[in-house]
C-alpha cells in the first residue's frame, strides 16, 4: 500500500476517535517518535537525539554561567604559545 494511502487512512481514523485519552496516547507516542530523531552530532560525530541536544545545551548554558568558558580573545594568545 502506498504511504500516501497509509497517511490518509490513519488521519481518517483519527477524526474517528472520541475518547480523549486515545488521544493523549497517540500524542505522547509521536512526541517520543519525533524526540528519537537524530537532530545533531558531536564534535566527535556521534548522533544527538532531540532530547540529547537539549540536554547539551542546558549544560552549556549552565557552564557559561559558571564562568566555565574561554573567550575568543584568551584562546588566540594560547594559539600564539604553540
């Protein structure tokens, strides 16, 4: 069957739904589908999921705020010392 088909025959089935929690269920399955979806990578090349790389952004944020960073300017004189 063609995926075109498939599509249409299961949002055809989804207006058919009356009960919300069949709904709720069918939400929290394409949210956990969608959150698997490779969206990144490392800088080693690793695939990042959604969830990943929010997760590594957080902690990057929290790192900045700690003061954890080099600045452009500092790391040009670490260059210079090579």
């Amino acid at each position: 069957m063609d995926l075109q088909v498939r599509k249409y025959q299961l949002i055809q089935e989804v207006f058919k739904i009356e009960k919300p929690d069949i709904l709720d269920k069918l939400e929290k399955l394409l949210k956990a589908e969608s959150s698997n979806e490779i969206v990144a990578s490392t800088v080693e090349g690793q695939p990042l999921t959604k969830a990943e790389y929010k997760k590594e952004l957080q902690k990057a944020e929290q790192e900045v705020l700690k003061g954890e960073f080099t600045t452009q300017e500092n790391l040009e004189r670490e260059i210079e010392n090579w």
